[in-house]
C-alpha cells in the first residue's frame, strides 16, 4: 500500500466552527451493546471510520445486521448467539475491536478464531483472555502466548469472582464488564489500581446504565453485576469525539486563534474532554456555548508539566503543542502508549526530531525543549508510524512551521476518515 504525502500550510490564525464526528470508543461500545440487546437498535450520529466498520463487520460475521445510512446505524441482534464465522475474524490494527470483541465472542456458543494486522499482533490480549478462562472459555494460543492470532471455545460464559490487570489497558477491564451481564451467574470484578486510561471505564459503566444494566459497586475498584441481564440498548446519540476535537482546539492554541468545536458538553464522560484543562494552564480560554466549547489560544503558550495517563491519546497533540511553548514540558506516566497502534512516545519523539525540535524520550513519557526561535526547517517529511494520532498532531505543527508534511497520512482514516478535508478549510478560514 503506497503512503500518501500531505503538506501542511501555515496560516498565521484560525477562527473557525467545527462540527466533531461521532466518538470512537462510543460507537464501537453502542455497535457490541447493540449486538446482545434483545432487539434491534438504533445508533444517532455514530463514527463511521475503519475502525468501527472493523467492528461492526466483526458483528456481522456473527449474524448481527448492521445498516448504515447517513448520521446513523441500525443493528438487529441475532436470533442465536452466535453464528459461527466463516475463518478468522480480521480485525485490522484495532485494539479496541480486539480487547473489547473477545469478550463479546465468548458469550456465545461456538469457536472463534481473531487475527490481524502484523502490529496488532503485537498488542497484548492477554489479561482479557485469562479472565475469560476463568468463567470457562477454552482459549488457544496460535503465535505468541497472550497476542493475537487466537482461537476460543465457548459455551457461553459462567459466574464468578475476576481479577483484571488493567494497568497496561483499562480495554482488558472494558471487554470483561461488557460480557458480564450475559453469564449464566453473577460476576464479581476486581482490578488493579491504578488502571490506564480509566475514564474508558467510566464510559463503559455508564453506557451500560444507560442500556438497562444493574451493578453495585463494592469497593472504588470492585463491582458486582447480578447475571444473565439483558441489554436494551433501543435508540442512542453518540456525542461528538473529544480526542479528534484535540487537533482543533490545538490549532487555536498554536495560532492565538478561535474555534468552536460541537457536539460536546461539560458533562461528558470521555477523558480527553479534560484536555481543556491541560489547554487553560498552556494560556488559553475556555468558554462553554449551548452548542459546544470555544477555544481561544493566548499570545504565548506556556510550558506544562502534567501527569496524562488518563488521557494518553492526548499526548501527541500536548506535544506538539509543547515545541512552541515557551519553556520545558514534560508528560508523566504514560508508558502503556507504548502498546498503542505505533510506539507512540518513539513516533513523537522520532516526530519532533525531524522538525528540528529536542525533545528527550522517558520510559513513560517525554520532555519537550519548547523555543520557536530554535527551529530550523524539517529535516524531511514526518512519519506517521501508520498511526492517525501521530498524523493528525504533527499536523499542526504544519501551522506554525514551513515545510511540514506528513508521511502516511491515509492513516487518518483508522478514525476520522474527513480530516484532512476538515483541517485543510480550517486552514483557509
């Protein structure tokens, strides 16, 4: 597959509106919730990008109907749970679909086999999997222990009490909840603490709330959920996606301008909504509107020091952002970035040195010498590592910079297949 090259622009300030596409991790949790309902379900405003075709494709090869139209989806669960698909399961480089998808295959009656793409083989499925086990799913390795590819056998799950390690990927944590109320018996889950990127889990709790699902916590990180229940899941809205509302609210900051980035409230669950506080304390102005929130970027930005590891897809953009500011930032505690769809505390750094920017790469995070004045002209093109974050926040760096351009920029499309259509009229005001 030949990797396309897209030059950034610089502009000297945006004002703009931005209508935000639907949440990925939403709209894939809606798409697996939706499959175990009782009956069909209508989807609002759901991100439709290769990442969540992933998924739905993955429902459809168990019998569930999935159909798009324009600003939704309908999914019909199947009458048995489930079909059996016809050879692997492929789920491209999507760790969610992975982590999230073995547990809702293990629910039913059947044998599953999952594969994907050389990277996704490298992102561990491995604690899902041993809890799993425990509830009576026959797991089988057919590389590498605890990575894809892999084949279960299932009769469906049974009750008991569960540990996840959550510590590298709270979508371990996210897939074991999601399953729980189709067992044949309670389940009790436990996980450790402190979870990697836990307001994830927060969006799964309350998304099975919303879907009529009971549970009562025991203790902050303990929860027990009465089973079998059933999901009725009938007609929900997918809010507006804060991680790819980062990008936009990142170029007012850099360019001391304005943008109104809609659907999104005060109220929402996603973590990277948080970003904003990031953004306050680097100089801008944040103001809630009816419609969504405006960002207006200061003069100068300022240097942070910040611990991301409930926002770790944050992280690129911070850092980019962090090049121009005036003074050192440094991002803690996300090395579980490390297994995302690139090494992406290495892609930002391998990033930043092209653009001519030091930055040092710590086990769990980064230190980013922020001083435009330093900056020579990139060395060449920046390489997205084949990953939509890495692209989408180096592209603002093209705001700023002459002669910025991304390599692999179709990555774009793993969640927001109209960015660079958006970005570029951002651009042109």
């Amino acid at each position: 597959m030949s990797s396309e090259l897209k030059k950034i622009r610089p502009v000297s300030r945006i004002e703009a509106e931005v209508r935000l596409p639907g949440s990925k991790s939403i709209t894939h949790r809606a798409l697996m919730m939706s499959a175990l309902s009782e009956g069909p379900a209508e989807i609002s405003n759901p991100l439709r990008a290769e990442d969540t075709l992933l998924t739905a494709r993955a429902l459809e090869a168990l019998g569930a109907e999935v159909e798009w139209s324009a600003g939704s989806v309908r999914v019909v669960p199947p009458a048995f749970r489930w079909r059996q698909p016809h050879g692997a399961v492929f789920l491209g480089n999507s760790g969610t679909s992975a982590r999230l998808l073995l547990s809702v295959f293990s629910v039913g009656t059947g044998a599953f086999l999952m594969d994907g793409t050389p990277r996704l083989r490298e992102r561990p499925v491995g604690p899902a999997a041993q809890c799993l086990e425990k509830l009576g799913v026959q797991v089988r390795w057919l590389g590498k222990p605890g990575f894809l590819p892999l084949e279960i056998e299932s009769r469906g799950i049974e009750g008991g009490d569960l540990f996840v390690d959550a510590s590298k990927s709270s979508q371990f944590l996210s897939g074991i909840l999601i399953a729980a109320p189709c067992a044949r018996g309670p389940v009790v889950v436990e996980w450790s603490e402190p979870t990697a990127s836990r307001p994830y889990v927060d969006i799964t709790l309350g998304m099975m709330k919303e879907a009529g699902i009971r549970f009562d916590y025991q203790a902050s990180s303990r929860i027990s959920i009465p089973a079998p229940q059933a999901y009725a899941l009938r007609n929900f809205t997918v809010e507006g996606d804060c991680s790819s509302a980062s990008y936009f609210w990142g170029a007012a900051a850099l360019t001391g301008g304005e943008v109104l980035t809609s659907p999104v409230s005060p109220g929402s669950l996603q973590g990277d909504r948080r970003f904003l506080d990031v953004l306050e304390k680097m100089g801008c102005r944040i103001e809630w509107k009816s419609e969504g929130v405006l960002v207006k970027g200061p003069d100068r930005l300022l240097p942070v020091d910040v611990d991301m590891n409930e926002m770790p897809d944050m992280v690129p953009t911070l850092a980019v952002l962090g090049a121009f500011a005036n003074g050192i930032s440094r991002i803690r505690n996300v090395g579980h970035l490390r297994i995302k769809e690139s090494d992406r505390l290495h892609s930002v750094a391998a990033g930043l040195e092209v653009l001519g920017i030091e930055a040092e790469e710590l086990p769990d995070g980064l230190i980013i010498h922020g001083d435009r004045r330093r900056m020579r002209p990139p060395l060449g093109p920046v390489s997205a590592f084949g990953d939509h974050r890495i692209a989408m926040s180096f592209a603002l760096a093209g705001l700023r910079m002459e002669g910025v351009a991304i390599e692999g920029a179709e990555s774009v499309g793993k969640s927001f297949p109209e960015f660079w259509d958006v970005f570029d009229r951002l651009a042109e005001g």
